[in-house]
C-alpha cells in the first residue's frame, strides 16, 4: 500500500447533499479498491484561476488515502468518467 493524496473540485451548482453523497462517493471508491481513508478535509467554494466547463468557482475537497498501486489506475478511471467533477489531481506521497 502506497500513501496518496487527490485535490478534487466539485461542480458549484449541486445542492449541499450532493455534495456531501459525493464526498461519500469518493470514499467508497477508495476503500472498494482496497485502499483506507485516513482524511478528508474539505476547503469548501473558492474561486478558480481559470474557468472550468463555465464555472469559475468549485467545491474543493482533500483526501488523504491509502491504496494498492495496481489500483491507481482504476480510481483515475472512473474519476474521468464523473461530469459531477471537474478536476482532480492524485499525487503519492511516499517515496519509492
């Protein structure tokens, strides 16, 4: 297991419980690949530097998690497939 952390940003205009279903959503994804959130901590709306599909402003979430690293790849694919998001970057934290 390998040691991550992914920025996500969620589309302004869901309602507050959509969000917080896709917050849930995204644990899930991670411990349904094997991994474990250790933290979620979410920055709430802030401004974009640039305009995204027409928003200029998101609901920025961080995540620090866990997971195999054969199931990376597996995560990011589903991630792409999600319209809900319109950005998101997973970066590992541990070396090697």
């Amino acid at each position: 297991m390998r040691s991550y952390e992914i920025v996500y940003i969620i589309r302004p205009d869901l309602d507050e419980e959509r969000r917080k279903q896709k917050v849930e959503w995204m644990k899930q994804l991670v411990e349904n690949n094997g991994g474990q959130v250790q933290n979620v901590d979410e920055w709430g709306m802030r401004v974009m530097a640039y305009e995204i599909d027409d928003f200029r402003e998101g609901y920025y979430v961080l995540m620090n998690f866990t997971l195999p690293p054969d199931k990376v790849n597996a995560v990011e694919e589903r991630l792409r497939m999600d319209d809900e998001l319109l950005r998101y970057q997973i970066v590992r934290l541990d070396g090697g």
